[in-house]
C-alpha cells in the first residue's frame, strides 16, 4: 500500500506543469517578437568590405533580418550571474563581468517616457583558435515602432586574412 501512495505521488507530480524559466534581465526576445509581427518595408545599404548596395523599398522576413539582434537576450540560465546591471531609471544596461566569456559584452536598451525602447545598442563579440568576430547592433524606435537600425562588424581567420568588415544599415518606410 505504501508502494501504491508513493508511485501515485509521483505520478501526480510528473504530471504537473513546469514553471515559465525565469527572467533574470530584460525580455528582449519578447519585445522582439512583438516589433517583428508585422512586416516592414525597408530601404537596406548593405556594405561589405566597402563596396556598398542599395536595395529600394524591400518587405523584409524580420525574424532573418534580426536573427542577430536574438542573440542578445541574456535570460539564459547559465546568464544569470554573468553580468553587472549599470542600469539607471529610463535605461537598462548590463556589462559583462570581468572574467566571464559570453558572447554579449554589453546590453543597453534606453526607454521612452511610456517605457518603450527608444534605442538599442548590443556589442557581441568572441574569438576561438581560429576565428575572431566582433559584432554591434543598434536600432532606433520612436513610439514603440522602429525606425532605423544597423548591425555593423568583422569576423577573421585568426592567423589567415584580414577581417572582413560588414554593414547592414536599413531605414523603415
């Protein structure tokens, strides 16, 4: 009978949900799904090693566009003790500790009066033995909308080439 109560108790308890993970910084990937619902039209200037492209009025599939822009969100479990909040009222922003290696060296998101993003500023960057890449995002948002962004950067062949530096630049029409 004791046998039968314990395999019952945890039966109960496989069944019952698992907590939502906790957020230990800002909910960056939810404030991208949302500014990512709807598609944009977008004026893009792609550099890449200075030669520079324009490409007029393009519906863009954000969620590729801003693939970069997810790498930012540092509410990853093994995150949470990573980085220092700098963070002051109408500003959000977390520096890597020192001794820490993660990708995101700094996460910095200013806030309207509303306390929506008015402007994004990610630095991302690692290295291994054989490549080295270093990458900065930004975006401009007026009323919850974003206006303008940019990822700029340079990833090399440690001991092989010289960086290839890229931009991509695009402003919402």
């Amino acid at each position: 009978m004791i046998r039968l109560s314990i395999l019952l108790l945890f039966s109960l308890l496989a069944c019952t949900s698992s907590p939502e993970p906790a957020t230990h910084f800002y909910d960056w990937n939810k404030e991208l799904n949302r500014l990512s619902s709807s598609p944009l039209s977008v004026k893009k200037t792609v550099i890449l090693d200075g030669t520079a492209e324009v490409i007029d009025s393009v519906q863009v599939d954000l969620a590729k566009e801003w693939a970069l822009f997810r790498e930012a969100d540092l509410n990853k479990p093994a995150y949470a003790l990573s980085y220092e909040n700098h963070s002051a009222p109408g500003l959000i922003h977390y520096v890597l500790k020192k001794g820490e290696d993660l990708p995101v060296r700094s996460f910095q998101i200013a806030l309207d009066s509303a306390g929506r993003p008015s402007s994004v500023d990610f630095e991302i960057s690692s290295e291994n033995l054989i490549y080295i890449t270093s990458k900065k995002l930004s975006m401009h948002l007026v009323s919850g909308r974003v206006v303008s962004y940019t990822i700029s950067g340079s990833q090399a062949l440690r001991w092989f080439s010289s960086p290839t530096r890229y931009s991509v630049s695009g402003v919402v029409l």
